[in-house]
C-alpha cells in the first residue's frame, strides 16, 4: 500500500475541533436536560391520564419514535420557516434533540412508574399525602433510578445521532469533520479521528450519568 | 431546467424512492441479522480472545454514530481503490451496524435464560451445542422477538441517513424535491409520513408482542 | 361517642358485593380484630377505614371527620387513621430515618429537626434507634415491618390499623413485630387488625369481629367468643384455625 496515514493536521484544527466538541456536548447537555424534563411530564401524564395531555404525549410520541431523526430535523429548520417560524441552525437542532429525547423518555419514564408497586402509593396514600406528594417524594425518584439505565443510553444515542445535525450546518463535531476534510483532503484520517472522538465522549457520557444516577438520585452512601 | 411537480409527482416520486428504503431496510436487516447472529455465538463464546472481538466489535458500532460509520466505510475503502456505490456503501453499513445492535440484543435474551436451564440441562449430560439448540435458544428467541421487530423500527429509520452519502432514498429524494419545488414544508412533512407509515406498524406489532410475553407473568 | 364508628357501609367490586352494611363501633383505646377467611371482606373493611378502598354507601366517621358514601376530607381522615402494611411498603429510596419523617415533613409542615427528633423517638419506641442510616433493602422483614409501624405513628393517629401485618414475615421474625403491638395496645392505642394469628388476636383484643360473607357475622369479647361460639359458621372457622 503507498497511502501514508497523515494525522499531522491535527495541531492545526484543535481548536475547531474543540469547539465541534463543545457544541456536540453542549447539545447533549440541554437535549437530554430539557428531554428528561418533558419526559417526566409526559409519564405524568400518561400514566394518570391527565386530559387532554395524555391524548397529545401519545400522539407526540408515537410521531417522533417513528420517524428518523433527520427527517424532524429537516422537518424544523427548513419547514417551519414557511409557517413563519424561523430558526437559527442552533435552534434548530436544540429543538430536535429535545423533542426527540423527549418522546422517548416519556416511555421510558412511564415504564418506571408503572413498575412501582401498588404497595408503595398505598402506603403514602394512607399517610394522607397527595397525589402530587405521592408522585413527587414517593414515585419519582424510584423510578428515575430504575429506568437510570436505559434513560442514559437512549442519551448516548441521542449525542451520537447529534451527528446529522451538521446537514443543517450545526456547527457541531461532524460539521467541523466535514469542513477540515474539505481543506486537507484527508478524509479518512479526518473521520476516522473524529470518529474515535464521538466513541470517547460516548463513555465520558456514559459515566458522568452513571455517576448522576449513584450519587444524584440515588443519594444514599455507597455500602 | 424549470420543472413544475404536480403533487401527484411529488407522491409518486416519494413512492418509488420508498421503495428504495424498504429495500435497503429488508436487506440490511437479513444480513445484519445473519451477521448478527454470529457476532451473538462468538459474544457468548467461552474463549476469551473470540468473546473479546465480538465485544469490541459490538461497542465500536454502538458507541460512534451511524453516520461516521458509513463515511469511514465510504471514504476508508476508495483508499483502497475500492469506491463503492452510494447503495452498497449504504447496505453494507447498515448491515454491520444492525448486526452489533441484533447480536446485543439478542445475547441479552440469551443471558437472561435462568441459571437453572443452564443447571437442569448440564445434569441431563447435554453438551454445550445440545444445551443451546434445544434448551436456551428456543427459550431467549421467545424474548427475543419483541425487542427484535422493535429494533426493525431503527433500521429503517437509520436508512435515512444514508441519504448523506447520496444514497437516493425516501430523505434524498424529498430534500431533492424539496430545492425543486420550494415547498419543504410539505415535502418532509411527506416524507415523515412515509416513514411513520412504515415505522408504526412494526412499533405496534412490537408493543403487542411484548404484552404478550409479559401476559404469564402476574403481579 | 365511639372514636371510629361505620354506618351502613357497602361496597362493591363489581357485581361482587362485598361489604353488605357494615355498622361498626370502636371506643377510644379499644384493641379490635377482624377475623373471617379470604374472601370475607375483612382486608377491605379495614382498607375503607382510611378510604384506600371507596366505598358505595354508608358513612365512615373518624374523631369527627366524616365520609358520606365515599365524599369527605380524604386527606384529613387519613391524618387520623395510621396504617400498616402485609408487604411493610417502605420507601426503598430512603432510609429508615427518612422513611418516618417524611410523612410528618410533607404533609403537617414540620420543621426537618423537628420530625427527626419525632423519627428517632418512634424508632426508638419500635427497638430500632439504632437503624435510623439502615435503607430497607438493608433490614430484615421483621425490622422492616417495625419501621413501618414506626412511620405510621411518626403522624400521631387517633387509630393505627395492621393489615395481616405479620403474614409476609419468616416465622421467626414474627414475634418481634407482635411485641411492638402489643406494647402499643397496653399503652392504650387504637388498634384495628385484620390477622390470622387468633392465640394473639385472643391475648390481645378487646373485641373480636368475626365476617362472614361481607357481613358481620358475630362480635364480642374474644374469650366468650371462642368458648360459646353462636353460630355455627364461626365455630366451623375455630375448628379449621387449629
């Protein structure tokens, strides 16, 4: 083979590197914040049948688990506008992550109350909590920490699909990739470090919610 | 060239690239689930070298994005001189990558066979292979058929992203119809429909199968 | 004026009409025990008294917080009226402590050092001062079960009622939670029990109801009970209860 591996461009792009890096994770950070949130409003919601928000999560999430990602996105930056909704590529993909996110979290979140057992809202409904008491001090945090697992994947998968964002040229780190392998003509290398970049952030991100879910929610000490 | 696109154009333009996605779907999830199948045996297997590729492998495809697979695949390969077609390049992508979500999946079903299985089959002198063929494996594909049609679901909705590497399917040919007639409201407002009219039937078929699995089991 | 007095109280599953005009009166200090088999209605009897189980007619009056047909301050009575559980039902994400000061901090408004001076005093009541760190998945059921009758007081009811709280415990655990009750009982609690344990529903009561078929079948002072029975389904229940 005559092809020389060339990462020497490297020094050169640190820094856009690092800000594709900092856009990525910072579309992680508020995506699966924001996502959660709606998600706990939407298992709310389902799981008690609260009109007409229990009708409009089903139809929200059925629409966005069964669609590509891409497409929504699409969907946002270049459909909206001609509703007169305009929004910066920033917006734009803030807006699918979360939307997206939240569809999913809603079912795994639902799925976390509903393995609650009966026993333990009894027990708080005779000690003459609410019902908002009972879902906030009693349901919430069991089954946050019990549904933990899959919420954080689906997070990972949320960053790592964050990757088609640069087609609205979000400048995140596929973006930046795209833009240095149009300069250096080093495709390969380009996508192959940035590559290896995405599967790093992955198990930083992995272990940072892990590490969420023992202390944060968990809040008791390790034995 | 000015075209004009009647919306019948439009709809029967998107049908026929459907058609592509359903292709590229059906494909990606046969092989995948061939590869994928033995990815599972070597991810189980009792030789740690084996246990270890498939593992890696498993964690390289779930922990970096569909996207950069297929340019690594794309632009990897032409380094070679091999440059493939936008479809191949799509189908074999896809191919691996379903096939480490299948594998994972279904060694999930596998390891949660109870203990006892493994226990009462090895007391009746099963070897291994016996063990497998007719102990564990039909007990883990029962469970493994849910999660599977719902990962049917991710399969199709990856082959959106084929369209960056030009492949001309259902998104491609939207966002192409879409420059062409001004009208991207109503373009990928179709092309949602299209894959939510694929998409939700395996969603619903895979919730249904899943309550049923779950049915037995009370309390 | 009874402390707890049921009128006419129906309830139906259903078709299925399980409670057929409960009319029941317990006294202030009064240790009751609902005995009769599955099925009788006696789990939700004891279940309406602090309406986790609605009812469809009749009234529940508790210190003067009233239930008509199921219509009434929920949550006042629930103030009033402790319970506790089969399957103890703690928080498994708190601690014991937390556990028993929880319902005190959320629901009356108590300052925190206020309801962890209340928790550490109802742990210690219950034998387990010491478990106030311990998490559930830490304690056995039988400490569990005391935690949980810990947190019950924790709210100061007028009236604690167990439900077959002895029934999800190993044998040899059982005898530690028997002893905290009868304890409550001798300092002069409200007791409402449905269990299967008649040598201590005997020991302990002061009156014994027995159900049958959604009725009360028979009540009274349990020895009298269980030496002249009256009818004969009571007396066909005592032979089968050993």
């Amino acid at each position: 083979m005559a092809y020389h591996f060339d990462f020497n461009f490297v020094p050169d792009y640190a820094g856009m590197l690092a800000h594709g890096i900092g856009y990525t994770l910072g579309l992680t950070l508020l995506g699966g914040t924001l996502g959660t949130l709606i998600g706990i409003g939407g298992a709310i919601s389902r799981t008690w049948n609260v009109r007409p928000f229990a009708g409009l999560y089903r139809c929200y999430v059925e629409l966005f688990r069964n669609t590509p990602f891409l497409v929504q996105l699409f969907l946002i930056f270049f459909g909206l506008p001609s509703l007169g909704i305009k929004l910066t590529e920033w917006q734009a993909a803030i807006l699918a992550m979360v939307l997206n996110l939240g569809a999913y979290s809603t079912e795994i979140i639902r799925a976390g109350l509903q393995a609650i057992p009966k026993g333990l809202i009894e027990a708080s409904e005779s000690l003459a909590f609410t019902r908002w008491q009972t879902f906030f001090y009693v349901m919430l945090r069991p089954a946050l920490l019990k549904v933990w697992p899959a919420l954080s994947s689906q997070i990972v998968i949320t960053m790592l699909g964050s990757s088609v964002c640069s087609q609205i040229s979000a400048e995140e780190l596929t973006f930046v990739a795209n833009f240095i392998q149009s300069r250096n003509f080093r495709a390969f290398e380009t996508y192959f470090l940035t590559t290896a970049i995405y599967f790093a952030l992955a198990v930083i991100i992995r272990q940072a919610l892990a590490a969420i879910g023992r202390y944060a929610i968990a809040r008791r000490p390790q034995a | 060239m000015m075209m004009t696109f009647t919306l019948w154009d439009i709809i029967r333009n998107l049908a026929i690239s459907g058609l592509l996605t359903i292709v590229l779907s059906v494909a990606a999830f046969v092989f995948g689930g061939l590869a994928g199948l033995a990815v599972l045996f070597a991810r189980i297997s009792k030789i740690r070298a084996i246990n270890a590729s498939a593992r890696l492998y498993i964690e390289m495809f779930q922990g970096t994005p569909l996207l950069m697979q297929l340019f690594i695949l794309f632009f990897g390969l032409s380094l070679f001189g091999l440059d493939l077609p936008a479809w191949l390049a799509a189908g074999v992508g896809l191919t691996l990558f379903t096939s480490a979500f299948l594998a994972e999946i279904w060694r999930g079903c596998v390891e949660s066979v109870p203990r006892g299985q493994w226990e009462a089959s090895t007391s009746l002198a099963m070897t291994y292979a016996e063990q497998m063929r007719h102990v564990i494996l039909p007990q883990a594909m029962r469970m493994a058929i849910a999660p599977t049609v719902g990962f049917a679901v991710q399969v199709v909705k990856g082959t959106a992203v084929t369209s960056i590497i030009g492949f001309a399917e259902l998104t491609k040919t939207g966002s192409m119809l879409s420059n062409a007639t001004y009208q991207p409201f109503l373009l990928y407002s179709l092309v949602a429909l299209g894959y939510f009219i694929l998409c939700y039937p395996l969603s619903w078929y895979a919730q249904r199968l899943e309550r049923k699995v779950h049915a037995p089991r009370t309390n | 004026m009874p402390l707890v007095q049921t009128k006419r109280l129906h309830k139906f599953f259903g078709k299925n009409h399980v409670l057929k005009g409960i009319n029941l009166d317990i006294q202030e200090g009064e240790v009751v025990t609902i005995i009769g088999r599955s099925g009788s209605g006696k789990s939700t009897l004891l279940r309406t008294l602090n309406g986790l189980e609605s009812i469809d007619d009749g009234t529940i009056e508790v210190d003067g917080t009233a239930l008509v047909a199921g219509q009434g301050d929920l949550r006042a009575l629930r103030q009033k009226v402790g319970m506790v559980f089969q399957q103890f039902n703690l928080f498994p994400h708190l601690s014991a402590g937390q556990n028993v000061m929880l319902a005190p901090q959320v629901v009356k408004g108590t300052k925190k050092d206020e309801a962890e001076t209340i928790a550490r005093n109802m742990l210690a009541r219950v034998g387990l001062a010491e478990k106030f760190d311990a998490f559930p998945d830490q304690l056995s059921g039988g400490q569990q079960q005391r935690v949980a009758i810990a947190r019950a007081l924790a709210m100061s009811p007028k009236v604690l009622l167990c439900d077959e709280i002895t029934s999800a415990l190993d044998p040899e655990l059982v005898n530690e939670v028997l002893s905290v009750v009868r304890q409550l009982a001798s300092e002069g609690m409200t007791l409402v029990m449905v269990t299967h344990e008649m040598r201590f529903a005997r020991e302990v009561s002061d009156k014994l109801v027995f159900m049958y078929e959604g009725r009360i079948h028979e009540s009274g002072h349990p020895q009298e009970m269980f030496n002249n029975p009256t009818t004969p389904e009571f007396a066909n229940f005592i032979r089968t209860q050993n």
